[in-house]
C-alpha cells in the first residue's frame, strides 16, 4: 500500500491502514489492499459517530481487496492471492477486526477476508449504517459474533434512520474460534426495556447468497435476530461447526423486552438449515417472520409455515390460493470503482452486465442499486435493458454540491425461454458528468 503498509503477516500494519482511510476525501473514494496478509493490533475503524452525533468522516468510503479465498462454505479455505487482515491485538468479546462507527451511509468493503486469529470477538461490527454495500467478505476464527449489526441508543441528531438498507452479497462467517460464538447478530442498540416504535434497529437488510457458521453449543446461533425487522435472506445457509448437537439453532428469534411484535416481518427464501428454527416466547415464525417454500433435496429443514395453507400443482408453489414464485438461478455484477459519463444519450455502465439462461413460465426479477450523483446542477439517469429493450429511466439524481444519491430500480419481467441479457445504462442531461459508484446488479430467475 502506498501508506506503508507491508502486507506480510508480520509487521503491524495498524497504523498504515488508518492513515489511508482518513486520506480518503470527503467526497468519499476506495482505499485498495493488495493482495496479502496485514496484521493488526487494533481495530479498524471507519467513522467516528457516538449516540448523540453522526460520523463527520468515513461516508462513502469503500475498503476494497484482491479477493476473500476460495471454499469459504467450509474449514479448508484457500487463501492464495488474496487480501487478508488478521487481529494481532488483546482479547475481547467485544473487540471488533473492523468497526463502521456510524451513523454512517454509502460505505463499502468487499473481496476481503478477516480474520479474528481466536482473539477478537466480533468480525466485523456495523454500527448505524444505512445504504452499505458489502461484496465477497469473509469472517473466520471469531470467539463471539462475525457479523454484528447495531444501532445507537436513540436517533443522533440529524439522523433519521437505524442499521438499514444495507446489501450483503456472498459474505461469509465460518470456522468460529469456540463452540459458543454465533455468525450473525442484528439488533438494536437501544435499551431493551423501550419500544422500538420511534426508535432505531436494524432492518431492511438484504443477504444474498453465503453463509453464516456458528459454533453448534447452546446459546450459539446461526442469525439470531433481536431488535429488527423488514429483513430479507435469499439463499443463505446457516449451520453449525460442531458443538452440542442439542445446543444453538440455524435461525434463533429473541423477542424484545420493550416491543412484543420484534422481531417482526423477516422473510426468509430458499435457505438451508440442518438444525431449524428457534425462539423465544411469542417470536419466531408465528410471529410475523415468514419461510417461503424451498427447496429441500439437500436435506434442508423446513420450518412449519403456521397457518399458512399450502399446495402444489404442476410443479408450482401457492399459499392462500396465491402464487409463490420461488427463485431458481442468480446472476450479478458489481463495480465498486466509480463510473462516470456527460454523454447526453444513453450508455453502458462499465460493469454492470449480466446474464442469464432461464426456462418456459419464468420471470426474471431484476435489481440494481447504487450511489450516484452529478458533479454540477443537473439530471442523471439510469435504466434497465433486457435483450436490447430498454425499460425506462429508473431514477433521476438532482445532487447539491455534488453529494450522493440512491439509484435504485426493482423490475419483475416475464420472459421467454432462453439467454437473456441484462444491463445497466446512464446519461446526463447536461455536460456535467454523472457518476455510479459502488453500482450492483442481481439478476434472478423465478418459476
């Protein structure tokens, strides 16, 4: 790194690290690890918010590696060529690899791997966070929590939001360093005594592919969701190292002390669990959190669906006479480097590209997000184009000062059998350039 750092594995690259993210400007910008192993001996922190003020750095930051290893369903994970960072510093339950100190937005990190080295209890701790994107990182050897997602203890002035929005695509927890660490939390940082109405937690957070494993012991989980709500999994598996077989759950629900309904209204699609689902009192799926048919040929448990009443026909799902659309194959793409154009007709967004075979009676259900904005007054947009035939804009940025915007479209198309091709386009409206950065697209295939 240009900072200092060795990457090695045996000097402390602590010092080097920090001093290239506090380079980035405030704009926002990607700090870049080659690949190779950096120690450190603190945590990595990205923001400096507290309870009662939002970070003033550290938004739309973006930590980028040269890939997270290959094989990180299981123990024996190849790490040639990629970027690791491995904890050298004291112990702690609490102690965090890397922190994101928010209230913060439009950070980033992917293609990484992080390592607790069976000292730091929590991988990656994401404190009030909203609108992240985290791509292809890996958590390994954690003695409590590898990936703990959080709030402040109320609303910070100026900040009207909790841990939300966020998107986790193929992230990982795995190889947990004792059989009573967990490999994913989301909650509130609120007193559990309160109401959570009024007050932040996590929600709306998209997982995507991967997969969390915990230790296997009692009080170990694989997700175990507390104070949140609205979010949603999609093909990611829970399950355990080891451990007590009579111990810890896949999917653990902990109702809130101060709010009956939490957690409340997460989705959970296609996943596998060898254990199945646990919670306390009223939580759990009759609770208001829902499992969607899967699935179950590889041995994957499905939870009981309450009162829902369910039947098949023609190979087709439907529950209360209602079809249930159930997904079948995924394609993405992903740019984390800024993309900019003045042109003032439509273009391709480097990138974002991605294809897909698909069958008769399918849908293709498309989702692109990203952070954009325009460096002067004016107008970006941003469509869909499926096989040649362009959907319309999906958003329009009026930026002040040059900030960041969400550019987000969700689209549900049907679609004939075969390859289909799907791409993001953009232009501006007048000379002043329109950047995407951190853009992602996911493309599936629902029958």
């Amino acid at each position: 790194m240009a900072f200092g750092a060795a990457g090695n594995g045996v000097a402390d690259d602590t010092a080097a690290i920090v001093r290239a993210i506090a380079a980035v400007s405030a704009q926002g910008g990607e700090v870049y690890f080659p690949a190779g192993t950096y120690r450190v001996t603190a945590p990595i922190v990205i923001g400096n918010g507290s309870d009662s003020a939002q970070s003033t750095i550290g938004h739309k930051v973006s930590l980028r590696g040269a890939g997270y290893g290959t094989g990180t369903e299981v123990s024996n994970v190849s790490t040639q060529g990629v970027t690791q960072i491995v904890y050298g510093g004291p112990p702690g339950k609490t102690m965090a690899v890397v922190e994101f100190a928010g209230p913060l937005h439009s950070v980033a990190m992917s293609d990484m791997l992080i390592d607790g080295n069976g000292l730091a209890g929590i991988g990656i701790d994401i404190i009030h966070v909203t609108q992240g994107t985290f791509s292809r990182v890996a958590v390994r050897s954690i003695t409590s929590i590898g990936w703990n997602l959080t709030t402040r203890s109320g609303f910070p002035a100026g900040v009207a939001y909790g841990n939300a929005s966020n998107r986790f695509y193929d992230c990982y927890s795995f190889s947990p360093a004792n059989f009573s660490a967990s490999g994913l939390a989301l909650t509130s940082g609120v007193s559990p005594s309160v109401s959570l109405a009024g007050n932040p937690d996590s929600a709306q957070n998209l997982f995507f592919g991967g997969s969390f494993i915990y230790g296997g012991d009692k009080g170990s989980y694989g997700a175990w969701l507390h104070g949140a709500d609205n979010n949603q999994f999609i093909g990611t598996f829970f399950y355990p190292r080891g451990g007590n077989a009579g111990g810890g759950y896949d999917v653990f629900f902990e109702q809130w002390p101060g709010s009956d309904d939490f957690p409340k209204e997460n989705v959970f699609t296609n996943i596998a669990m060898t254990r199945g689902v646990g919670a306390s009192r009223g939580a759990g799926p009759t609770g208001g959190n829902f499992f969607w048919p899967f699935q179950t040929g590889d041995g994957a448990m499905v939870p009981a669906l309450g009162s829902a009443q369910t039947m098949t026909f023609n190979g087709q799902t439907y529950i209360n006479g209602v079809r249930a659309w159930r997904g079948r194959q995924i394609a993405s793409a992903s740019n984390s480097r800024p993309q900019s154009t003045s042109s003032n007709q439509f273009v391709d967004v480097p990138g974002l590209v991605a294809m897909l075979a698909t069958k008769r009676s399918s849908q293709l259900k498309i989702e692109f997000s990203g952070a954009a904005a325009k460096s002067t007054s004016g107008q970006g947009f941003f469509q869909i184009v499926v096989d040649g035939i362009r959907y319309g804009d999906t958003t329009s940025i009026v930026p002040s000062s040059g900030g960041y915007s969400t550019a987000s479209s969700i689209r549900l198309l049907p679609v004939e059998e075969g390859m289909h091709t799907v791409k993001i386009q953009f232009r501006s409206d007048t000379p002043a350039a329109v950047t995407l950065n951190n853009g992602v697209l996911i493309v599936e295939e629902l029958y």
